[in-house]
C-alpha cells in the first residue's frame, strides 16, 4: 500500500511542478509535498505502523521519493527563475537615447552671494569673522555702547523685548562688545548676522534684516586708517574707479563718526536715476570708538584707539544687483532669485 502512495505522491508531484507556471505556484507545490503538513511527511508519519522489518526499506523509499521531488523543484526554480530574470530585464529596459531628466539645482541666495563677497574682501585685509547671539543683555546691545537708558538713541532703535533686560539686538555691535572684554589685543574683526528692529515693511525697510559690523582696535589706529579701510573696501565690491566722501554724522558708540557714500557705479558720479542724480549713494555708517566704549570693555583708552563700522547687507545686495524692493529678497519668488 504504502509503495502505491508514495509511486502516486511521487507522481502527482512531478506533473504538478512541470505545470507550475511561476516561483510562486513552485513554492506552493513545495509546501504541500515535502512541508510539515506535507503529504510525503504525513507518510513518514505513518511508519510507526508498518512492520519493524519493512520500515528501513519504506524509508529508503521515501528518502528516494523525497530525493527526486527536491531536486525536480530545484532544476524548476532555476529554469523558471531564469524566465522571470529574462522578462524583467525586458520591462526595465533603459533606452539610453531618450533625454535626461535634469536635476533642478540651487544657488546661493543674493543675500548669502553679498556677504560672502564682503566676507572674502575684509578676510584678504585679515580681518576675522566672529558671529554672536541674536538673543541678546540689553547691556550689551546699548549700555557698554554708551548708550544708556535715557539716551534718545534708544528710541531710534527700539527692538524687541524679551523682558527688561534681554532684547532682540538691534545690530552686531554687541559682538565687537563681547570681543574687546576678552582683551585679546590687537583685534580686527568683522560680525556678519542677522538684527531686528521695530520697523513697518516696505521697499527698504523690515524688522528683521542683517548687518556687517567690523571693528579694529590697535595702537596709534587714526581715522585715516579709516577711510583707507573702508575705501579700498568699496573699490573691491563696487569697482577700482570708485571714489568715497565722508560726511559727518553722530553715533553714540564713535567719536567722530561719519556716513561714507560712494560714487554712482552706474553713471560714475555723473548724476543718474539709480543715484537720483546726485552721483553719490550712502553705503555705511562708521567712526572712531568712543572713549566711554574702550572703558566699558576694559580696554586702555591712553593707549588703543580704533575704529568701527557697520553696512546694511541688503542695502550691499540692493545696490549690487539693482534690486528696488527689499521685499523681493524674502518673498522666495523663484522667478526672481533664479536670476541670481
């Protein structure tokens, strides 16, 4: 009986698997002959009735059995693995003569392409760039700025509180601050960031802009360290033909201060509607550091003398790339910053 049932399993198992048309349909045939429910196990299963003498030749049949079934499913995977191979290789052709897709890569905002171009100029002169908090002591954002809590200049500059005493700053300075009371002399630095000011948003106004402020202290530095700073400065952005003028101004923090323009890089000073004929545009802000400032960061004001100044960036990527509207550089319009 035993020989029958094996011969049919055999059989049975054979047709199946030549007529399995897939890996899957083989895997199935697998389960249900040699599984642990299989047909073939529950035969193994049944020797404990078969006659103590007959079961090592049932066993040798069965292994027999076994032996064939597995290695008719092994010759099958392979062929039918090989098809399947065959007709995915088909499907995923590539036909190399259709174009590309091309990635669509960015660039640097006009804002970051302003300041790197600042940064690289100043580092050339070896300056330093040094970054401080945004968060910042209102001491430090005014007070050791000889700014004090009843001076008017705290009005211009109104910020943003936190509390009483901590503020949003109203400008980098307070680095140059937090640089001069460490006393590591002599110092030449610039502070890139970004500052905030109580302002209404319009054409060249926000509340949220960024600045460069430098900042040199060393002996016997004079104003004409100064200007020929700041001069060659804007002969490396804004071209070797441009002249600069010094007006005077005030500034709590330098004493004396002054407003640098420079001449109109469209009509050479000529008189345009980018200058709105005057032939000088207004660039930046600057002065000697105030004798109360060198005090109030420990610094010998009998022996240092320096000098600060501080450019508006997007005032720097307006004027470069003739841009009108400040707004147009956080509005993340890609019609426009991908002229840049």
């Amino acid at each position: 009986m035993l020989n029958e049932q094996l011969e049919k399993i055999k059989t049975e198992a054979l047709d199946a698997i030549t007529t399995a048309g897939n890996l899957d349909a083989l895997n199935e045939i697998r389960v249900k002959y040699l599984g642990k429910k299989g047909e073939l196990t529950a035969v193994l299963k049944s020797l404990k009735d078969v006659s103590p003498e007959d079961r090592p030749k049932v066993g040798q049949l069965v292994n027999d059995v076994r032996a064939i079934i597995e290695n008719r499913l092994t010759q099958e995977k392979d062929v039918l693995g090989n098809k399947a191979r065959e007709l995915r290789m088909k499907a995923e052709t590539i036909d190399v003569t259709l174009p590309s897709k091309r990635n669509v890569l960015g660039h640097a905002h006009p804002n970051t392409v302003a300041l790197q171009e600042v940064e690289k100029i100043f580092t050339g002169m070896g300056y330093e760039v040094i970054s401080g908090p945004e968060i910042e002591y209102d001491e430090y954002n005014f007070t050791k700025l000889n700014i004090p809590a009843n001076h008017p200049a705290k009005d211009e500059q109104d910020t943003f509180y936190i509390n009483k005493e901590i503020v949003l700053r109203t400008q980098t300075s307070p680095v140059q601050a937090r640089v001069m009371e460490q006393g590591k002399l002599p110092i030449r630095m610039i502070s890139p960031g970004r500052v905030f000011r109580s302002d209404e948003v319009d054409a060249t106004h926000s509340p949220s802009f960024h600045q460069v402020e430098g900042l040199v202290i060393d002996e016997h530095i004079t104003f004409a360290d100064l200007k020929g700073t700041l001069a060659e400065f804007a002969k490396k952005l804004f071209g070797e033909d441009t002249k600069v003028k010094f007006r005077p101004h005030h500034f709590p923090f330098t004493e004396p201060s002054a407003e640098m323009d420079v001449t109109c890089f469209k009509c050479g000073g000529k008189g345009c509607r980018f200058c709105k004929g005057e032939g000088w545009i207004e660039i930046l802000g600057c002065g000697m550091v105030h004798p109360n400032v060198l005090d109030m960061c420990g610094i010998d004001k009998d022996k240092y003398t320096g000098f600060a100044f501080g450019v508006g960036l997007e005032r720097i990527a307006l004027l470069k790339y003739e841009i009108d509207d400040m707004r147009l550089l956080y509005e993340n319009d890609i019609r426009f910053l991908k002229q840049f």
